[in-house]
C-alpha cells in the first residue's frame, strides 16, 4: 500500500477552512470591538455574534474561491497568512489600526525605527500564525475541478457563500447596520481586508502624486514694521516628535517633567493646541502647507508648495537640520542636513541613533555667519516610541523604574509612563538649551533671535488600551491629538516684528491647532502674501 505524505482536499474546502481561520485567529481585536459597539457579551447576544462570524466568514469564502485556481490559491494564502500575521501581532500588541497612513509610517519609516519594533515575540506570532499554517497549505495536495464543469462549481460556490451573507446581513441588519455606522473604525481593525485596502489606498496615491509641484506665496515679501530696529532675525521651528501635551508640567501634568522651561520668564506656552494628523507622515506635511486639516490630502500637499518655499520667495534663508527620519516632503526644496546618522566619536551619538542636542552642533557659527535673516527648522527624535528609554542620555533616567525593552506587554504601565515622561524631560532640557543659545547669540551678534516649538502628533500610552500613534484621526484619542506648542522671542525680535508680549500671553489659553502654524509664521515675521489668512495668525491680534 502506497501511503501519501500530505493530505488531498478540494479547493472549497480548503478555502472555507482557510476563511473561517482568517475570522478567527486573527481578529481578536475586532471580535472585542465588535462586542462592544453592538451591545455587551451575553446569551441573547451570542446568536448575533455567531451569525457575524459565519458572515464575514461566507464573505472571506466569496472572494478566495474567485482565486480557487492551480498556481493561484497556494502563494496567495501563503502571502495572506504571514502578511495577517504580521498585522494581527502590532494590532494586538499596540492596539493599532489599519488605514492608508499607516501603510505610509510602514513604507517611509527608516532601517533603525523600523529594527525597534522587531522582537521574539513577533517571530513567534508569525511562526505561529504565518509560517505554520503557510506549510500546511503547501504541502496539501488539492484536486482542482477543470473545464466548464470547474467553473460552474466555482460559480455555484462564490454565488452560494454571497447569499448566505446577504441573508445573515438582512436577518441581523437591525442591530449591525447601526452600529457599523457608528463605530467606522471597525473597518480598520477586521483583517486582513483593512491592510488590503489601506494598501490599495496607498498605491493609488503614489501613481496619483503630482510630479509638477504648484508655485505658492511667490508674491511674498519681508514688510517693514513701525520703527522696529533692523537687525537681521533667526527664527528657529522646532518640531517635535510625538510629544503629548499630556505629559507636559507647563500643560498642567502632575510631574515635574518641563522643570528647565518654568524658569524662563519670557516663555509663552500655549496648553490647548490640536495636531493635523496622529501620525509624521500626515502631520507633518499638514502643519508646513496651507491646506488645514479639513482640506488636507496628502496628493495636494505635495503637488503644492509650503511654508518653508513661501518664507524662501519672501527673502528669508531656509534649512531644515533633521533628527527623525526625515521631512516627509516638507523641506524638498531647503538646504537640509540628515543628523540623524550615527558619526564616531559624536559626543551626542550612541550605537545607532544620536540624541537631539546634536541638532544644536554649529548652530551659533552658522548664526554668526548668516548674511541674512534666516529660518532654521529643527526636527527631533523626541519621544518615539517604542523605544522610549533609547531617546534620553542617562542622565535624564529620573524617573524610575523603567521599560527597557520595546515589548511593552512585559513593562507595567508605571515603567512605561516612566520612560515615556523622561523623553520629555530631555526635550525640556534641549529646548530650554536652545532658547540658551538664542539669548547668547542674540548678545554676542547682535541678531533679533526667536524659538518656537510644535509637537506632530502625541501618543497613547495604554489609555483605552491603545499603544503608540498612527489611529484614524475621526477616530483617535485625545493623548494622539493634543500636543505642546510654546513660542520665546528676544527683546530684539519683538522690536523688530513689534510684537506684544503681554497681548501674546493673553491670548496663549485659545484653542489652537496645526491650521494656525502656517498663517503664524508668516504673520510673525511679517511676510506679505496672498496666500496668508490674518483669521488663522495667532499673532496677529498683538503686533503692535
């Protein structure tokens, strides 16, 4: 007797296996969003749960018996399974969800942020859940139906699974169509039909992108000011990255975390401002182009231009000095400077990152040289996450204990908020350090000096049991909207711009958002444009 080494099944019943394990083994964070957005888990709920999942599972069973062909169904299960696996682990782990900008952060994330979030535990996951599985649909033999006869049964099988859908959909409509409406985010989180079409989402945008990048602001001009002195300006525009106002003692944070910044007088801090996205690769274009959140999309960001080439037209020299990764098209036309490279012998560089003080290297020898007023945008590691403990010099580890590893399952939330809160104390540090060297310069070169700083996007930290950045923005938590923004101005730049400290302060507890940044830079530095909207410059109520 010969004896087979693989079992031998028919493509139905290998797609419906395949489907039915897609519903179930990797959709743990729908099934208890779901539960929770249709009622609440009981007795009398259960025949609504089991009647969605056999649902989703006729629609799964739909679509992959369109695919039920010799050298087809194989590679694409292989593909879905490990690509699931994957997803379903930082869904799980970070309570993330899935749309097109996440498939952005994926795609233009850098090698080192891109290495933090690997761990034995995502190995394992998609051993588990991708590989294991992917070696069972491999080594099963399948006996494809052929001719007319076979595409008749695929037929009868997709028609078959689309009405038993249907008929559930209309038997539980009552209750599902409700709450899918109101609960949209659900759509982010059912896999792996949401990386599918965030994918999809994704690709289309690229092909859509514009090559010819619109011209804007090139009527801008520098505007003289009252009796003001004339000295030339250095403005600088720090950004933060996924800073929360939250975690902010100048925002009302329990802890001492901006112990530096308290002590400058001439700080105006501004507790209630509001990010363009949850995410670098939306935020930040968003915040340097003139679109406002409502308006934004990321092919008419970049087929236009921004702020910074605005602020060029207008006479003012631009360079951007990066310790991210990267400007996400918003400096495409500046000088820039990638710091973020590790260099030996760096004094602010440790194995494969440098920390944020390397972005103030030079600085008071480039001011002293400038000619012209200038405009310098500094754009931080800041408290990216995972890996919060790796963002601070250890002298910043003040609060203790600490996650020390980026598998934040195995950190309390104690040690998590611990390590994520001294990122902060290091940025209040870099910022009160760069507010330091303005006022040095602005002595020593006579020059009219200013800071102002702006945070991304913020970030959760376990609230609604959701990790990091990146949620739709509809759907988002306040700790990923809500971010710092603070401004310090020499004596020298408010002669010159005639601006009005008391008038500034005043104003500093209004609602803000990143709408406003665009029409504020300009307005502070009085640049003339068609392109400034005075209702959106929080500046402009005080110029003098």
């Amino acid at each position: 007797m010969k004896l087979t080494t693989s079992p031998r099944i028919g493509p139905a019943t290998l797609t419906l296996l395949a489907s039915t394990f897609l519903v179930a083994a990797y959709n743990t964070a729908f099934w208890r969003n779901f539960i929770i957005a249709t009622g609440h888990f009981s007795l009398g709920h259960l025949p609504l749960i089991a009647g969605s999942v056999v649902l989703i599972v006729m629609l799964f069973n739909a679509f992959l018996t369109l695919a039920s062909f010799r050298y087809v169904l194989k590679p694409l299960l292989i593909v879905l399974f490990v690509a699931t696996a994957f997803t379903t682990y930082f869904m799980n782990k970070y309570g993330t969800q899935i749309d097109r900008s996440m498939i952005q952060n994926l795609v233009e994330t850098d090698i080192g942020e891109a290495t933090e979030l690997l761990s034995w535990k995502l190995l394992m996951t998609v051993v588990l859940l991708g590989v294991l599985p992917s070696l069972l649909v491999w080594r099963t033999r399948i006996d494809f139906p052929v001719g007319p006869r076979g595409l008749l049964r695929r037929g009868g099988f997709f028609a078959g699974s689309l009405t038993i859908a249907v008929l559930l959909l209309l038997a539980f409509s009552k209750t599902l169509v409700p709450s899918l409406r109101e609960h949209r985010e659900l759509r982010f989180l059912l896999t792996p039909t949401n990386y599918i079409q965030a994918i999809n989402s994704y690709v289309k945008f690229k092909r859509a992108k514009t090559v010819v990048v619109a011209p804007l602001g090139t009527d801008a001009v520098k505007a003289v000011r009252g009796s003001g002195n004339r000295d030339r300006s250095v403005t600088l525009i720090v950004v933060g990255e996924t800073a929360r106002a939250a975690n902010f003692s100048l925002d009302g944070y329990v802890r001492m975390t901006n112990p530096e910044l308290a002590g400058q007088p001439d700080l105006i801090n501004f507790p209630h401002m509001q990010s363009c996205g949850t995410a670098t690769a939306v935020s930040l274009p968003c915040v340097f182009s003139n679109l406002g959140r409502e308006n934004y999309a990321d092919a008419q960001a970049y087929a236009q231009q921004g702020l910074l080439d605005v602020l060029q037209h207008a006479g003012y020299k631009v360079l951007w000095r990066d310790n991210n990764s990267g400007c996400k098209g918003a400096c495409a036309r500046v000088a820039y400077e990638d710091l973020a490279k590790p260099v030996p012998g760096n004094q602010w560089c440790v194995n494969d990152e440098c920390y944020d003080e390397r972005l103030l290297e030079k600085l008071p020898d480039m001011i002293r040289d400038a000619h012209d007023d200038m405009v310098i945008v500094l754009h931080q590691k800041g408290s990216h996450g995972p890996a919060y403990y790796k963002r601070y010099p250890a002298s910043f580890k003040r609060f203790v204990p600490v996650c020390e590893t980026i598998e934040l399952d195995k950190c309390s939330a104690e040690s998590i908020v611990n390590a994520y809160d001294n990122t902060i104390l290091y940025t209040d540090h870099f910022l009160n350090k760069t507010i330091e060297l303005l006022k040095a310069s602005a002595a020593s070169e006579h020059v009219n000096t200013a800071m102002m700083y702006f945070s991304d996007h913020g970030e959760s930290l376990g609230e609604h049991n959701m990790y990091l950045h990146g949620a739709p923005f509809m759907f988002a938590p306040a700790e990923q909207r809500e971010v710092p923004f603070m401004m310090w101005m020499s004596d020298g730049f408010r002669s010159r711009y005639q601006l009005d400290q008391s008038c500034l302060k005043e104003r500093a507890g209004l609602p803000y958002s990143h709408d406003n940044v665009f029409h504020s830079v300009l307005g502070m530095l009085s640049v003339k444009t068609s392109v400034y909207k005075p209702a959106l410059d929080l500046f402009g109520a005080c110029v003098k």
